[in-house]
C-alpha cells in the first residue's frame, strides 16, 4: 500500500493527514480519493496543487509500488 500524505488545506478539507492507500497508479489513487471524498477531490483537482512521488514532484500519471510515498502538496505563498 502506498502512504499518502495531504499537507496545508488538503488534509483539513480530508480530515485526515496520512493514509496507507492501495492502488496501481497515480490516476486511480485519485479516483478512489474523489469517490470516497468529493471536496477532497475538488481539492487535488484545484489550481496549483502539485504531486511528489518519494519527494519527486510529477506531472500526469506515474505507477505505484507498496513502497511509494505520495505526498499532495498544495499552492505555497509567502514572500
């Protein structure tokens, strides 16, 4: 199972900030969080929000190993 970590607003509108979550790739991780938990999938799917697999940021999809750390990091601001 991959661990999967929600960091700023995402594990507030999730309740939750780290999971042990089965699934084969990237794209059906998200599904399954976007079924489970519509304003959490309204939230990965918003402006900015970014992926890391094993704290390598990725665009699109990606495979998923027990061993892979997902981590979705929301928009930073600051200055």
């Amino acid at each position: 199972m991959a661990r999967v970590l929600l960091f700023g607003r995402l594990s507030d509108v999730a309740g939750w900030r780290d999971r042990q979550i089965d699934s084969p790739f990237l794209s059906a991780l998200r599904a399954k969080l976007t079924a489970e938990d519509a304003a959490l999938g309204e939230a990965l799917g918003g402006k900015g929000v970014q992926v890391a697999l094993d704290q390598v940021i990725v665009r699109g999809d990606a495979a998923l190993n027990p061993a892979t750390e997902v981590a979705f990091l929301p928009p930073m601001s600051g200055g």
